[in-house]
C-alpha cells in the first residue's frame, strides 16, 4: 500500500499537513518550526509553573533544585530553551509583520534577519548562562 | 460573471459575529508584549545574579519589590493567554466542529484561569514569606 | 534531438481500489519534453487506462496541477528531464487536499464551492494600459483575472491539509479582488464570508500557496490585503459608533 500525499487517512493527515515539509519552502518550514517550538514551549510553561511549588516548601526544597539546575544537563536545557524562545519569538514578529502585509515579499529575508540575530543571541545567551 | 448573483451556501456564512479578528490581534500584541516581557524575565533569572539562578532568598527578596511583583503578574497573564490562544489556534486547524470547539474553549478557559489563580497565588504567597 | 529513458512513477487508484499504489513507466524524453506530454506518452503506448486532465498545454487553463517530486506543479510547463534529473524516477501524484477520483485527477467541486462563494468577476481593470489611449466606444481596458483555478494553492496549504472547512488561498484571494473590484457585488456579504475562524484569520502564513502559483495571483499577498480591509473596516465601525 502507497501513502499518497493526498490519500491521507484522518488521523494522520494533520500531522503531515503541518510538519511533512519535504518539497516545502523557506514559509512551510518556517510554519512546522513555529509550530513545534510553540508546542514545545506551552509544555515548558505548565512544566515551569509546577517546578515552582517548590518555593512554598521552602528554602531547603528550592535551593536543591536550584543546585540541580545548575548541572551541566540542566544549563544545556536552559540553552535549547532559550533557542525556543528565540526562534518563536523573532518568527512570531515576522508572522506578525507579514500576516498583516508588511514586508510579505520580502518575508524570506526578513526570516533570515531574525533567525540571525535570533543566533547571535543564542550564542551570548549560552555563553552566558555557562559562564555566569 | 458578476457577483450579485452569486448565493453563498449556507454554511459558508457564520450566523454571528466572529471574535476570529480580535483574536488575532491579542495573539500577535501579546506576542509582540512578551518579546519584552521574556526578555526581562530571561535576564533577570539567568543573567543578573551570581550563578545565575536565584536561590530562595534572592526569589523572595525580588518578589518583594512591588514594580517586580506586577510585572510577574502581567507577564504571567501575558504567555498564559498568548500560550493558549496559540494552543486554541493548534486545535482550530483540526477541525472539530461546532461542539468540538465550545468544549476546547470552555477546557482552555478553565486552564487559563487555573493557571493564573495558581500563579498570582504563589507570587502572593512568596511576597509574605 | 538526443532522448534518454526516464522512470516516472506515477500513483494510480481505481474506485474501489483498497488504497492508492504507484506504478513505474519508463518513457523517451528530450529537453522539449513535458510531464504532461510523459503521462500523455504513458497513455497512448503503455497503459491507456491512467486517468489525468489537461486542456491547453500553455499554464493558461490550470487543468493539469499535480504534484511532482513533492511539489505542486502545472504538467503542461514542468519539463520532464529537468525533474528526472539526479533521480532515480520521477514521482508524479494527484494534488492534495481534495477528494481522489482516480489516478491524478481529483474532485474539484468543494474548491469551487468556496471560490465561486467569494464572486470575483473574470474580467477586472486592466492596470497594464493606463497610460494608452482608449479606442472609441471602449470605457477602459480589461483583461481576465490572474487566477487559472488550478487549486496548486490548496494543494500546498498545510492548513488545508487538516481543516477542509477553511476557504483557503485560492477563495480568499478571489474574495480580495472582489472586494477591489465590486461592481455591484454585495461587500457586505464577501466580509462576512471571510472575517471569520474560517476565512481569512486561520491563514498562518506559510507563504506556500503564493509559492506554487504559477500565475502570479500572489494567494497569500491577498490574504493580508484582506485582512487589512476587515480591520479597516471593523474600526472604521468602532469610530462611527464612538462619534454617533
């Protein structure tokens, strides 16, 4: 049996329409990145939310987690997290820019703009965070 | 072929007035708020402190200040609503239809408002600590 | 002219077929050779049974849309040895995000149900004489709308892909012309066929469809040019309501 773009069973048909980007262009794939890294960031805030309950146990619980999350394993999450923020956020202001007809024939390099200042702070931000 | 003598099918044509327009505008200011706010946020508990992050009493005693404590609530309601507008938009484009989407709006309201009595509880809380 | 051989594996589906296969034809090409000619090859000598719509051959009908090596492309202008190129064979499949019939043709009647809901007239103003002088007993130049109807756009759509309920690219941007050019078009009736969950608010900017057009309709241009004209307008009311 063939799996046809078009003959897409129910189920798995949103899944490829968003992120099965192969013979997409720079906008498809800008969208699936957007996409993820939304997804990916509203599971982090609730995460987020949660792990701060610690503060109410006080200064001894709080502070534990505080040294766990200065490990090694814990900054580079904080990076990858900061590379979240960065791609959603700047693509965000092209998505908003663009989808309101400012600058939409342009919006490849207006992408390219973004996601460059988007890893040049990165790179400071991870440098940072592992330096501090 | 002009126009005037073009019917639009049934339901095609919405029987109210659609908040699809005002929504999209709260997801894009908010989004272009928390830009600002995020970036705040960010350096203030990754970059300013030794090490880093703040350990207790540092979170307290930033909690403390009263411009800080608001600024965490508006920020706090800020990527709550952009964060579920934005799930809200994920859960449109799978079409679920008219009932579909009354339960998906009612849930994400509900969360919405979970998540920021629980927010603006815990800031409230940590201020007394 | 040299010609080589080029594989095209095409998707065929019967009614009644448990689901889409693809089968391999092997067809002589030269550098005037078009994927539409290829399948037209592939039907006259190889298996007359395949199933696909063409008309004119010069991308002025939109018949022909497809989707070749991954892309949505119009048959009649994709040539064959450029796509063979570096490949093992040439994937041709019907377009997306519309109803298979058979083969590579598709059901078009939910894209014209939405396209012909907007009501954009085929001849608009034509901006490319404006400095001519008109012929006596002509009012103003005219010519036809961009759009070939091709439904390339909504093929590409990754929001089509999952909502078969939103107008799509090809609907919004022939509301937007109506709204430029309404003649004696109801606007009333085109914003509230667009500014909805549905309309022109669901667009996530993917640029994809303006990607594909192969008739510089720009979809996703007319999308944000419509929903600069909903905010005008829904302001607009604001400030009237405000003064009253």
């Amino acid at each position: 049996m063939t799996s046809l773009k078009s003959a897409k069973s129910p189920s798995s048909a949103p899944l490829r329409a968003w992120f099965d980007v192969r013979g997409r262009r720079l906008g498809g794939w800008a969208f699936a990145l957007n996409r993820l890294s939304g997804l990916g960031l509203t599971l982090y805030l609730f995460l987020h939310l949660f792990v701060l309950r610690l503060l109410l146990q006080g200064e001894a619980s709080w502070d534990a987690f505080i040294a766990l999350a200065r490990s090694p394993l814990f900054l580079t999450l904080d990076v990858i997290l900061l590379a979240g923020l960065l791609i959603h956020g700047l693509n965000g202001v092209r998505v908003t820019l663009v989808g309101l007809g400012v600058a939409a024939r342009q919006h490849r390099t207006l992408f390219w703009i973004l996601m460059t200042a988007a890893a040049l702070l990165l790179l400071a931000g991870g440098w940072r965070i592992f330096t501090i | 072929m002009t126009g005037s003598t073009v019917d639009i099918p049934d339901h095609l044509v919405p029987a109210e007035t659609s908040p699809a327009a005002a929504l999209w505008l709260v997801q894009a200011v908010s989004g272009l708020l928390l830009v600002a706010l995020l970036a705040l946020h960010m350096v203030a508990h990754h970059f300013v402190v030794e090490g880093g992050l703040r350990e207790f009493r540092d979170v307290v005693a930033y909690i403390s200040n009263p411009a800080i404590f608001w600024i965490e609530i508006i920020f706090l309601f800020v990527v709550t609503v952009h964060a579920l507008l934005g799930l809200r938009a994920i859960g449109l484009d799978l079409a679920p239809g008219p009932t579909g989407r009354r339960v998906m709006d009612v849930a994400l309201s509900l969360a919405g408002a979970g998540t920021l009595v629980y927010g603006i509880w815990l800031l409230i809380t940590l201020r007394q600590m | 002219m040299s010609t080589q051989s080029i594989v095209l594996r095409v998707a065929r589906y019967k009614q009644g077929d448990p689901a889409p296969h693809m089968e391999e034809f092997t067809v002589e090409a030269d550098r005037r050779t078009t994927i539409l000619t290829a399948l037209q090859e592939i039907r006259r000598t190889l298996d007359r049974t395949l199933a696909l719509r063409h008309s004119c051959h010069h991308a002025s009908c939109g018949t022909c849309g497809m989707v070749v090596n991954g892309r949505e492309v119009l048959a009649c202008v994709t040539p064959a040895l450029e796509e063979a190129a570096g490949r093992v064979a040439v994937t041709v499949e019907p377009m997306q995000n519309a109803p298979l019939l058979t083969d590579l043709v598709v059901d078009m009647d939910p894209f014209y149900e939405k396209y012909n809901a907007a009501g954009m007239a085929y001849l608009r103003r034509s901006e490319h004489l404006a400095a001519a002088d008109l012929p006596a007993g002509l009012a103003a130049f005219t010519r036809f709308e961009n759009c070939l109807e091709c439904g390339l756009c909504v093929s590409t759509c990754p929001i089509m892909g999952s909502d078969p309920t939103y107008l799509g690219p090809a609907a919004l941007a022939a509301a937007n012309r109506a709204l430029e050019e309404p003649r004696d078009r109801d606007a009333a009736a085109v914003f509230r066929l667009v500014d909805r969950q549905a309309g022109c608010w669901r667009c996530h900017v993917a640029m994809e469809c303006t990607a594909v057009c192969p008739s510089n309709v720009d979809p996703a241009g007319g999308i944000m040019a419509l929903r600069q004209k909903v905010l005008r307008r829904r302001f607009g009311r604001l400030f009237r309501t405000a003064a009253d």
